[in-house]
C-alpha cells in the first residue's frame, strides 16, 4: 500500500521509470555450498560417493532455495527479483540435472545482474555458464563425439523456435560449441584442442564457426526478437494472443536498442495495451507470485520458510527446479483441482491468523482505505462473489483473498 501510495499522482511514464531505475539491493549471504571441484570427483566416483554426492546436492538445494525464497521476501526491489525469475525460467537449469547447488547460485547472480540489462550480453553469457553446461551437457561438447543438446535449445528455447531451424542448423550449432568446457575449479574453459574447425552452414551462412559467431547470426535473425516480445506479453501483459503488429513493433525495436531489456520493460509497460481493461486479470499468479506476493502485501505473519517451500512445491513451482528445460509453462497450467484446493486453504489458513500488531509501517494493520480503495488495491478485476454485509476491512480482505478474482493479476 505504501508503495502504491508513493506512486499516486504521478504520470504513467514517471511511474514506470520509478520502478525500473530502483537502486539495487544487497543480497543475502548464501548457504555454504560445497564447490564443483569436491563435488564433482564425488558424482563421478563409485555408487557410495555417488550417493553421498546426490545426498549433499538435495540438502544444499533446500537451502539455496530457502536463500531465494527469503532474498525475495526482504528485497527492497521485488521487480528486480521479478525479472530474475522470468529469465530463471527462460534459462531453466535444475537441481535435479546439475546436482551442483554452488553452479545454481552464481547462475541466479548472472541472471540477475543482466535481468535489466543486454539480453545480447546474457545470451552470451548464458552460453558460457557451468550451470548450462552442465545442465545441458554442454561441456561433454567435443569434436570426437559432438553433443547436440545445448545447440538444440538454444535454438528452440532460447532464440528462433521451432519451425525456423533445421536438424542440419542443430548439427552445425552444435560444431561450433564444441570445446566449451568446465575446468576443474568449475570456471568456463575453451579447449581448443576440442574445438572443431570445420567449416558448417547455418541459417543460410556459411563459415568456420564458433559459438560466439552462431550467438550473434541468431541475435540477428529477426524471429529471435519476436519470440522474446511473445513471451514478456504472456508473462506481463495478457495470455491471451498478442497484436501480431505489436509484437513486430516491440521485436523491431529491441533490435534497434540492441536487446535493451530495460528499454523494452519501458515501452510495454507505458503501452496502451499493459493498461487496456480487456487485459486486467487475465494472468494467473504463479506460486511465488501467490505465496510471497501476498505476504509481502498484507500485514499477515508469514508461514516459516520451510513452509513456503513445501507450499511452492505443492502448487508446482520449485525454485531451480522446473520439471523441464521449457521451465514452468505458466498460465492456466498452474491451476487444476489439486493446486486450487491448496492455493485456497493457504489463503484461508492466512486470513485466520492474528495480525502483525507490532511491527512497523505498512505492517502495522491495514491500510485507513474505504472498501473500494482496498478492492482496487487487492484485486484487478470485480470480485466475483458477493462481499460481506457486516462492515470490517479484515474481514472484507479475507472474502477477497478467497474471490477467484485473487488468483489473477
């Protein structure tokens, strides 16, 4: 409420260079996380290391996500946090896969210091990742034995999308990367002596390349741009299909900024169609938008942070751990029987409790709003079922978190 309030009288421009030019906050100190190079030997080793390596990765797995889940819950700047997990789930790499937590966490830091920044310089970057490399076997890449799984989503994923590529386009990538590699400190390495040199065709051009060089012919391709415009509209804007002309206009100019993420976030959220009615309440809150989302808006004690963890499991979202490399596919996916019913009792569970009566600020009780100003605030759209006769703002804040109107934003 605070925050809106601090908003209230401004131009929408002015609003929105507010929330995009917020000064950083400092991180949490991260659980101690065993390095790659003791890891590693382990995973490799006989079944007993093994195991005991499996063992190590799953507990400090918890704990980076614990770290997340509380760095998301004392951030100064959730937008920053925000557009950390919308590129988390574009560069999905998993616990499950990488069984390296310590490779997990410096990816979180790469993904977080570009998440405003050059989607040019993050592809790069993401290309050279341990935690990618490894995720997507990227540094078993060699010229003897070439590994196709990273080239392919690149491709598919990260760039142009299928129906833009060729299996020969897979094959030529995937030549190029070859020799991009892990050292036993688990920095990137290249190894030239890995490194093909034979001269491929992809996209249409033709060349010794390396992955660097097939980075930037994708960054050129204009679907590249047109794809990543698609999917901030599906995650900012609406599910429903986009404007083809103003996914073009968007694409063109991302091109022009040379992927400024920034800039981008600018004109979509100074758009007439972010702020269009038609538009409002029709994405549904993923998990950690729900569960933090709201501990961060109400004055309720929040649950402890194992908690929220189980909580995020259950409803499907597990930090560093997506079901897939496509990530969480969103939307109305995160909805079924199973996931209303636990997304209802924690709301309800919720509103049941005491107040934070002595905390400070915003959290000191509910905002001194009439009953339309807090349904504004709570909701984007009308609730849908009826509100309660007797007066009271917490008992009206307990009707709305459990309106179907709650879960969308």
């Amino acid at each position: 409420w605070t925050a809106i309030k601090q908003l209230e009288g401004r131009s929408r421009q002015e609003a929105v260079d507010s929330i995009l030019n917020q000064p950083p906050t400092g991180l949490l100190r991260p659980p101690a996380l065993t390095p790659w190079f003791r890891l590693e030997p382990m995973r490799l080793a006989d079944l007993q290391n093994r195991n005991t390596a499996w063992t190590i990765a799953q507990g400090e797995g918890k704990r980076l996500q614990a770290w997340w889940i509380e760095q998301m819950l004392l951030t100064k700047t959730p937008f920053i946090e925000r557009m950390t997990l919308f590129w988390h789930n574009h560069f999905m790499s998993s616990i499950q896969k990488t069984l390296q937590p310590s490779l997990l966490y410096k990816q979180n830091l790469l993904l977080r210091k570009y998440a405003l920044g050059s989607f040019d310089t993050l592809l790069h970057s993401i290309a050279r990742d341990p935690a990618m490399l490894v995720y997507l076997d990227g540094y078993q890449n060699v010229k003897a034995q070439p590994n196709e799984n990273f080239a392919r989503e690149l491709l598919e994923l990260f760039t142009v999308g299928r129906g833009h590529y060729t299996q020969a386009d897979v094959k030529a990538a995937a030549q190029a990367f070859t020799g991009w590699g892990v050292d036993a400190q688990g920095n990137f390495v290249t190894q030239s002596e890995n490194h093909s040199v034979e001269t491929v065709t992809f996209l249409g051009k033709t060349g010794r390349f390396n992955g660097d060089d097939i980075i930037k012919i994708l960054l050129e391709h204009p679907r590249t741009a047109e794809r990543l415009t698609e999917k901030f509209w599906k995650t900012f804007v609406s599910s429903n299909q986009p404007n083809p002309a103003i996914i073009k206009a968007w694409a063109a100019e991302l091109r022009q900024s040379n992927y400024n993420i920034k800039r981008l976030m600018r004109t979509i959220l100074n758009s007439d169609a972010f702020w269009v009615p038609q538009y409002r309440g029709t994405l549904v809150k993923s998990p950690v938008e729900l569960v933090i989302g709201t501990v961060r808006t109400l004055p309720y004690p929040r649950e402890s942070t194992e908690e929220m963890l189980n909580l995020c499991r259950l409803l499907g979202q597990e930090l560093f751990d997506a079901p897939n490399v496509k990530g969480w596919e969103g939307g109305e996916n995160w909805i079924n029987t199973q996931t209303l019913l636990v997304r209802t009792s924690y709301l309800a569970k919720l509103t049941r409790g005491s107040l934070n009566e002595q905390s400070s600020g915003s959290n000191a009780g509910f905002p001194n709003a009439t009953e339309a100003e807090i349904i504004d605030w709570l909701l984007p759209v009308k609730p849908l079922k009826p509100l309660p006769t007797t007066p009271g703002t917490r008992r009206l804040v307990h009707a709305l978190l459990l309106d179907p109107a709650f879960q969308v934003t």
